[in-house]
C-alpha cells in the first residue's frame, strides 16, 4: 500500500509540473496572447490532454493486476490520448496562429476534435471490455476438469 500511495504522489507532482510547464511555454512562445479566446481554447485543450493522461496512469495504479491483463486497452488509450494531443498542436498552428480563424470557429473546431477523440475512446473502452470478459469466460472454461488424464 505504501508503494502505491508513493506512486500516486509522484504522479500527481508530475502532473502539476507538467500542467505548470504547458502554462508556461504558452506564455512564453506567445501564442496569440493578442486574441485571449484563443489561447483560452488552445491552452484548455492542451490539459484536457494531460488530464487524460494522468486519469489513465492514476487508473492503471488502482487496478495493476487487472491492468495488466489489459494492456492492449491502455496501449489503445495512450494511442488516442497521444493523437489527441498531436491534432491539438496541429489545430493551435494552423487554425491560431497561420488561418486566424474566429474565435467561434475555433472553439468548435476544438469541440469537435475533443468529441472525435471522446468516441474513438469510447469505443476503445467497450473493446476493452469485451476482450476482458471474454478472456475472463475463456479462463473459466478452461480448467483442471478438462485436463483429467
């Protein structure tokens, strides 16, 4: 128990830094600090991002032996997770600072990559348990009765 509080603490500080640093380099690579829905659009996105991230981490602690039964799920999530982010960056350089669409526009550019990246999860979810009960009732099937000599 006290390596998975360890854990969670070390978890959590880098969770804060790295929150801490994405609020810094957006200050400091100036992203359109001149149009503030923007940057409040981008910088939002960008730790929906890392919430996500620290949600599965923080998730794969507090259920490590059943996690690692799956981690083809967690692959898949860290997968979307990662595109997410990669999209997020791609939307902030070429519909912030290259097209300067409107703030409107921006905004639902962004709502519509979260809810992209929200049903691809969601469905990696649902895959994810179905594997896990169907390898749960192939482990059941397969017992000491069926190897009787």
């Amino acid at each position: 128990m006290d390596s998975e509080r360890f854990y969670r603490k070390v978890t959590t500080i880098i969770y804060a830094l790295v929150i801490a640093a994405t609020v810094a380099l957006m200050l400091l690579l100036g992203l359109p600090l001149a149009r503030l829905s923007h940057f409040g659009f981008s910088l939002g996105a960008l730790m929906i991002g890392e919430t996500a991230v620290y949600a599965m981490v923080m998730m794969y602690h507090s259920n490590r032996k059943r996690a690692r039964r799956m981690i083809p799920g967690y692959l898949a999530f860290g997968t979307v997770t990662g595109l997410y982010m990669a999209a997020v960056l791609v939307v902030i350089l070429v519909f912030s600072i290259l097209l300067d669409v409107s703030a409107f526009t921006y905004a639902l550019i962004h709502f519509i990559l979260l809810a992209v990246a929200g049903a691809i999860a969601g469905c990696v979810a649902l895959f994810t348990r179905y594997s896990e009960q169907d390898e749960r009732g192939a482990t059941g099937a397969v017992g000491p009765r069926y190897f009787k000599k």
